[in-house]
C-alpha cells in the first residue's frame, strides 16, 4: 500500500491534464501543462495500474479528485491505449454501446479519482460482454469513442456514452484491396451493398462498392507508422456525410447525381443492375462510377479535415455503411451510401511493447 502511495504521488504530479489535489495552487499549476505523448502513454500507464489496484481492493477511497472533462478522457484514451486495434480495417464491421454512471460532484465539478478508476473498470466489463457476443476467432476491438450524455437529475451522477467499434470475420483479402488506384477498370464493378461482390466476376473477396471505396482510400487517408510503432488516439470523433449536400448533377438519371451515391424511382427503375452495379454505364461513356465516388469522396474529406485544427484531423479509420432500401414517398425508394470519417489527435506509439491486447484480457 505504501509503494502504490508513493507511485500515485510521484505520477500524480506529472498528471497535466488537471487531476488535482485539493490544494488549489497546485491544481491550477499542473492544468495548464500541456503533455507530451510520452508523458501521456505514462498517464495512461499510471490509470491503468491504479484501476488494477482498484478491481483487487488496494486502492482505498481518499480525498484525491479529478476535473470531470478528465476523468472522462482518461477513461476514453486508456480504454484506446490498452485494448484497441486502431489499424485494423478489414472485415465487417459492428458498433455497439453501453452507459456507465460515475459518481460527481457537481458543484465542483469533479469526481474522485477513485471513482473514475471505478466506472472505468465498469466499461472494460461491458465492452467485454458485448466482445463475448461476437462468435469470430478473429474479432477485434478497434476503437472506443467516449462522450458525456451529463449529469443525471439527481445531481450526484454523469451518465458515460461508450461506443465500441469492432471488426470481425476477417475475409481474405484479394492482392489489390488496398491498392486499387484510380481509374478502375471494367473488370471493376462492384454492387452497391456492403459485404456483398464484384458484379462483373461475382467474386465476394473484396466485398461489394462501399467496402473497396474504403479501403481505396483507407490506403492514402490513414497512413501506416514507421517501423515498430504503432497508431492510437486517445480519443477521436465521427461525423456522417450527407449525399444532399453534395449534388453534382441537377438532371438526376441515378448515375453520379451526387459526389456520394444515391439513386431513387420506383423499385423495377432502382433494384435493377445497372443501377445497383457501380461500374461503366453505355449512357456515359468514359465515366466509371466507382472511380467518380471514390474521387468525390476524397475530395469531401480532404476538405473536412481542412477545416479542423492540425492536431484534430487524422483519419482513424473510413466506413461506408449501405442501409437497407428504404420508401420515400409513394412507390418510390431509395438506395444509398452513408459514409462515416472517423478522425482526432494521432499520437505514433514506439517505446512501449505488450500493446494492444485482446478486450478479453485483463
């Protein structure tokens, strides 16, 4: 008890990201520290270990407390650190959520760092059970987004969003999943639903449209690290892009109307294969769909991330999801992509061996 005293001390300290004592001098001197990555990867470490001692009951509750914004985005980048495969973006992909509740002191905005080692504890354990329910050898936990929903009305409790990003099935992929180039050829045509196949060949090793536009450009957005390191965020965020906002055609005939595929009428118009097949059309000739969405997606991001702060705006990771067709109005639908650009802070891990691990280890 005495050592893991004396360690909490010395970490606590160096803690920047404002974990404070409850003398205010020193809890406004370390706040306004900015760390450096490896100064965090030891944070990260020091949470890790103090909520080991936690879960085995050598860590009794004190006095010691942590801004709540904190305790939050401890939870979040240990959670991303230790368990999350941030590089894997092969196989299908699955998303699920759980909520935890942390004890707060409102009025001071805080919580007790004990408590916060606590409910992350908690959120091992349901990322876990959720981990369980995927019957795949191969699974993994690729990335966990952290937010607060907020104090609950009792006053005493914030409610902790965690979502978990999982791959799983990991199918064989064919020699140039990860390195088509733009133009494709007329070999390359894929159906317009995830998972699904090459239309020209029916070959399912790649996947249908969404699945090689991402991987099309996973392979330039989120680049690979240097040699024995590896890629972690320790937290991130996501934004959807909407076909709506970016039209490139008036006169809509359902093919390239919009940056983002999208394609409506009645179903015998829309559920037909040269609709639903993205590849060369007769009607216009010298344009290969999948080379105009994967350009115009490319150009949809590049722009986003302009607009973000330089440390915010690395690619985690590019998911293309394909809802099911859906009534619009009348007897008409609906079929479209949805794409999802997953980006924050890249920090390049190269000191630290042993991680990664399996969310079914402890």
């Amino acid at each position: 008890m005495r050592t893991l005293l004396l360690t909490f001390t010395a970490i606590f300290i160096s803690i920047v990201t404002m974990i404070s004592c409850t003398k205010e001098k020193v809890e406004s001197t370390v706040s306004k520290t900015t760390p450096s990555d490896e100064q965090l990867v030891s944070q990260v470490h020091w949470f890790m270990d103090a909520a080991k001692d936690v879960k085995e009951g050598k860590y009794l509750k004190s006095g010691e407390k942590m801004i709540i914004d904190s305790a939050i985005y401890f939870i979040s980048a240990t959670l991303n650190y230790k368990y999350c495969h941030h590089m894997e973006h092969s196989g299908n992909y699955k998303q699920d959520t759980i909520i935890i509740k942390i004890p707060v002191l409102s009025a001071e905005g805080k919580t007790f760092v004990v408590d916060a080692l606590i409910g992350y504890n908690a959120s091992i354990l349901g990322i876990r059970d959720k981990y369980a329910k995927i019957f795949d050898a191969n699974k993994k936990l690729t990335g966990c987004m952290v937010k607060s929903l907020g104090v609950t009305d009792s006053g005493d409790t914030i409610q902790i969003q965690i979502i978990s990003q999982f791959r799983y099935e990991f199918a064989q992929q064919s020699p140039n999943s990860y390195t088509t180039q733009f133009p494709f050829t007329n070999e390359e045509n894929y159906w317009w639903l995830r998972d699904s196949q090459n239309c020209f060949s029916g070959s399912p090793d790649e996947g249908g449209a969404p699945n090689v536009i991402e991987s099309t450009l996973t392979f330039g957005l989120c680049p690979a690290p240097p040699p024995n390191c590896r890629i972690w965020f320790p937290a991130y965020d996501e934004i959807a892009f909407n076909y709506l906002d970016y039209e490139v055609d008036i006169v809509k005939d359902n093919f390239c109307d919009y940056k983002i595929f999208y394609a409506s009428g009645t179903t015998a118009q829309v559920m037909s294969d040269q609709v639903q097949c993205l590849g060369v059309d007769p009607a216009h000739p010298g344009q290969h769909e999948m080379s105009f969405y994967c350009n115009g997606l490319l150009e949809i991001i590049q722009n986003f991330q302009a607009n973000l702060p330089p440390t915010s705006r690395a690619c985690k990771e590019l998911i293309v999801m394909s809802p099911p067709p859906s009534s619009i109005y009348g007897n008409m639908i609906e079929i479209k992509h949805v794409p999802h650009f997953f980006y924050g802070k890249k920090l390049i891990d190269c000191f630290t061996i042993g991680y990664p691990i399996p969310i079914s280890q402890d």
